[in-house]
C-alpha cells in the first residue's frame, strides 16, 4: 500500500510539473544569475568559481522535470522483500562472484591500503552501477542544479552538491556539462556524490586522475576508501537476525534505529539467539526491522551495518548490500 501511494503521489507530481508555465521554472530573462540564486554568490567569493562560467553555464538552464518526480519514487521506499528482489537476484549474484575473481588482485592491493572486506566492496558496486555497467543517463549539472533550485524540501543539500560537483570538476579537469549520473546527482562506477567523491575517491592506479568512471581500480579504491574512513571493521559482524518475541517487538516500538550498548539491550530481556556469539556488553547495537511477506523481521544491526547507511541512509539499502555480500561469500 505504502509503495502504491509513492507511486501515485509521483504521477501527481508529474502532472502538477508539466502543467507549471515555462517562467515558473526561472527567473526574468535579463536577471543576472546570482541575483536570481544569492546561493551562489559565496562560491564566487570564497571558492573563487567564475562567474562568468556560472552565468555560462546555469544561466539558460533548464531544470528536468523527470529528476523532480523521480525524487519522490525511490526504490528503497518500497517494501524491504520488494526492493531486494528488484536489485538482488542470480544473475547479479552469479556476475558479482564473476568480478571478484577477475579483480581479486586488485581488490587484495586495495585492501592492504583501505583494510575493508572485499565482498562489501564488490556489493557495493554491483548495487550502484551493476560493477559500472549502469552508472545513469541524466546530465549531473543540470540534475544538480534542478534540484538545488527546484527541490525545497533538501535544497540545502542538493546546493551543497551542485558547489561539490563544480569543485571536482575543477580539480579533475572535466567540463561539467558532460558527465552523466544518476537522477540525484550520483557518478561514476561508485554512485558517489560529488561531496563524497572529492573526500573519499581515490587515484589508486596514481596515473593523476580519480577516475571512477572507466577505471575499475580506481573505483574499487574509493568504495573501499570510504568504508575505510568511516571506521570499517575488517572482521566485524553487520547484522543478526532476532526473535519475534514480545520482548524484541516492544523494544523495537520504544527505540527504532537507536544505537546502544548491547547490555541495555540485554536489560530489556531481550534473547540473543543460541547459534550466534554475543556481543560484547558494550557494544553499540541498533535494533531495526524489515518488512518481509508473512511481516516484519527484526535484526540487531553491528557498526558495520551503520558505515553502510553513511553510504546510503536507507536501512533497506544496508541489508540488500549485506545479503549480497553474504552471497559472494559462499
């Protein structure tokens, strides 16, 4: 039911957009760019971004109505068994195991600088990109720009990006109106963000460029770059599944997404199963639930679990990545 709204919710929004007048999607022809967006005039003043080249290349720009009705139809607002099974299923699993082996000696050079877990990392990208295969058809500066200036509810954010996005190109030397991504503004063969790129991507084959788009190396070193430099445990667990038992539920009811030292879990009597090692008393645990067929499933998700929702804030995202990984382990 959940999934039926969103979708109608974006059908409306569709039309509610085709039906706006072309002046509602800009300002007056003779206003200046930075008087139309004040936002933009600290990038002048601090990051000394041209604005000229601004003017050049936002002036005239037309916002896509398709990235605003996409914004509010993401697949991870489906239910959990539903949008695994649009992302998961044997063929990408069978392909995913294909490109471990084939890149094994890369990702084991990749991990003696980035120490992460090589199935994670190959998860990652085959979720993302489908291991680069799929790295999206909409022009980033315009999606960018379209939801900077179009997008109130996180405008603040998609500014914050399109700034990123201008800055990488400078420092990469791309033009940014060629490359492509997806309908929120994410690149390359990672679906990174732009803020995330310039922190986090990696120039692991040292030829000068970060190139997560056609480099796989270079790709690889930055998924695990990023899992890296949010704490990653090697050899920590992500995620346990729970009883359905009366004590989990309530917890779940009382604290959902809360993280808290597993002996404040224990507190509230909550079982740990007998085929699993407990966790240490004091660590941090996060009790989460998923929507399945027969209802909900709940599990005590690690810090692990919580690198990955830095990646991707959506639970259900975490989970399908660690199910995957699961299976390139087997």
């Amino acid at each position: 039911m959940a999934g039926r709204r969103e979708w109608l919710r974006g059908l409306a929004g569709m039309a509610l957009l085709a039906a706006l007048p072309a002046q509602a999607w800009g300002g007056k022809p003779e206003e200046k760019l930075l008087e139309r967006y004040p936002w933009l005039r600290p990038w002048v003043e601090q990051d000394g971004l041209d604005e000229g080249r601004l003017q050049a290349l936002l002036g005239n720009l037309a916002p896509d109505r398709r990235v605003l009705a996409l914004m509010d139809r993401q697949a991870e607002s489906l239910p959990y068994h539903a949008y695994r099974g649009r992302v998961l299923n044997d063929q990408r699993i069978r392909k995913g195991r294909r490109m471990l082996e084939r890149h094994r000696a890369t990702l084991t050079r990749v991990m003696e600088r980035y120490p992460a877990s090589p199935e994670v990392v190959v998860a990652l990208w085959g979720v993302e990109s489908d291991f680069g295969a799929g790295q999206g058809e909409f022009n980033v500066l315009r999606t960018l720009f379209t939801l900077a200036a179009h997008y109130p509810r996180r405008a603040e954010f998609f500014r914050e990006q399109l700034r990123e996005f201008l800055l990488w190109c400078r420092e990469e030397g791309w033009d940014p109106r060629q490359p492509k991504g997806s309908y929120a503004g994410a690149l390359g063969q990672v679906q990174m963000m732009p803020g995330t790129l310039r922190k986090h991507a990696v120039d692991f084959n040292q030829d000068g460029k970060r190139d997560v788009v056609r480099d796989v190396g270079d790709a690889l070193a930055s998924i695990a770059s990023f899992l890296h430099g949010h704490d990653w445990r090697p050899r920590g667990r992500m995620a346990q599944p729970m009883p359905d038992t009366p004590e989990v539920t309530k917890a779940f009811a009382d604290f959902p997404k809360i993280r808290k030292p597993w002996r404040e879990w224990r507190a509230m009597a909550i079982p740990w199963p007998s085929d699993a090692p407990e966790p240490d008393p004091e660590e941090s645990l996060a009790l989460i639930a998923l929507e399945e067929p027969q209802g909900l499933r709940y599990y005590m998700t690690f810090s692990n679990f919580w690198v990955i929702t830095q990646w991707n804030r959506s639970s259900r995202f975490a989970m399908v990545v660690h199910e995957f990984s699961l299976a390139l382990r087997t």
